[in-house]
C-alpha cells in the first residue's frame, strides 16, 4: 500500500527531494531579493547627499526710465556651496530684454536673499531669475 502513495508522490513532484528542492529555490530567490533591495537603498541614499539648490523669486521693481530693472529672489543652498544664476527682465511679449549672470559666493548660511539690477534694452515689464546651477 505504501508503494502507491509514493509512486503519486514522484508523479506530481511531492518526494521529499523535489520539496527541499522548492525550498533552496525559495531561500535563494528570497536572498537574491533582498541584496537587491539593500543595494537599491544604499545607492538611493547615497545619491541624495548631493547639494540640493533651491531658489524663489520674491520680488522686482521697474525703473523703466533709468533702463533696468531690479530683481530680488531668496537662494536656498548648502553652507559652502558656489552658485551662480541668470537673472533676466522680460517686456510685455515675455521677450528677454536684459539678462545678467550673477556669480555668488558660498556662506555659512543656508538661506540667503539678493537683490541684483539689471540693465535693459527695451521696457520691462517685469524680472525673474532664470535658474541656478552649483559651480
């Protein structure tokens, strides 16, 4: 009686070698799952210590008859960092009329506020800093 269960058993795959089989298959997959996990984490992580840089325009002031404009934003970056940023005025057709590349030392501080003029070939209508970028 015993040979017909068994004789099932390595039809269907159920011996007891196929299970420890299935199991060392589990076990690997899971390992192999994880280191991937892990590595992705680490490099994730690793990848977010860059300097981040963040700026916002908080305001412009029109001296239209003295042909510039004055543009003045906040910059948000790591103590130490150089930036620089392009500060630009636009007219009426959003088209730039003056433009100026405005290089800023690094500080202690996190969070700075600048205020910069820059001349125009045309009337303005108002200022923006463009964007910055670590140098």
């Amino acid at each position: 009686m015993n040979a017909a269960p068994d004789a099932l058993a390595a039809r269907y795959g159920r011996t007891r070698q196929h299970r420890r089989r299935d199991r060392r298959l589990l076990i690997g997959a899971a390992i192999a799952f994880a280191v991937v996990l892990v590595s992705w984490v680490v490099w994730a992580g690793l990848d977010g210590q860059r300097p981040s840089l963040e700026v916002a325009g908080t305001g412009h002031t029109l001296h239209n008859d003295e042909r510039m404009v004055e543009v003045t934003w906040r910059l948000s970056v790591a103590p130490g960092s150089e930036t620089a940023c392009v500060v630009q005025a636009y007219n009426d057709e959003f088209t730039v009329v003056g433009w100026k590349v405005v290089e800023i030392p690094a500080s202690d501080t996190y969070t700075r506020s600048f205020t910069e003029t820059v001349r125009v070939a045309q009337e303005a209508n108002t200022g923006l800093v463009e964007h910055c970028w670590l140098t």
